[in-house]
C-alpha cells in the first residue's frame, strides 16, 4: 500500500478502504464463532489504537465499524486513546467504548472523569497501562 501513491493511510481513502476491507474479510471470519455470546474468549473488538493522536476522520472510523459488523462481528466494540480532548474527540465515534492510555504518574481521577465527559455511561478502563 505505501508505494501506491492513491493510498493515503487511516482515513476514508477508497483505495485504503479496499485494502482494509480485504483484510477484515479475511481476519474476522474465523474469529466470528469465538465472541463470548457465542460461547468464546472474545469480550471486545478494538477498532483502531489511539487514533485520536493520528487523525480525526469519522466516517473512516464508521467505514471500520460497518466492515466488522458486516463480518459478523456482533460483540462490543471500543476504541483506545490517549486521555486529552483532542486524542478522544478524534479518535472515537459514539457507537464504541470509549477506553484510556495512561501510565505511571498519571492522575487517573482526572482521566477519568475526562473519559466520562465523553461517555457518561458504562464502564471506565485502563486499555493501555505504562
């Protein structure tokens, strides 16, 4: 994909979007019996990580969304950013978890009622911990 100058990456690019799609054609499948309701491991699907910190385009992150659901992919989704405003505002869309990255040193009350303007309900968690 990188040498194909027509793609441009993590954003709704149609050339991008091929790729991506062709690819969850052939992750998901499989994994598809394994959710928890079905009677699997799988609790959660992550749609991208921390892509609050790279970009901010919705409809590429409603592009991913349609293309697990379509793959059969029926359990909760979420999505893993860093704490600012920004990194949340653009790294998520409604229909996800919303999740954080945070490390030592970090004032998880803060972060946490940060994420809670975001989502005002369901779970509060720690994706990525340093």
């Amino acid at each position: 994909m990188l040498s194909d100058p027509k793609v441009h990456l993590r954003c709704n690019n149609e050339q991008y979007m091929f790729y991506t799609k062709r690819f969850l054609d052939a992750l998901l499948p499989p994994l598809q019996p394994l959710q928890y309701h079905l009677g699997g491991p799988i609790i959660l699907v992550q749609i991208e990580n921390e892509y609050g910190s790279y970009g901010s385009d919705h409809k590429y992150m409603h592009g991913i969304i349609d293309a697990v659901r379509k793959n059969g992919i029926d359990t909760v989704l979420f999505s893993s950013n860093g704490i600012s405003d920004v990194q949340v505002q653009g790294g998520t869309v409604h229909e996800v978890v919303k999740t954080a990255n945070y490390g030592i040193g970090t004032d998880i009350t803060e972060t946490f009622k940060t994420l809670r303007r975001y989502q005002t309900t369901g779970p509060l968690f720690n994706t990525e911990y340093w």
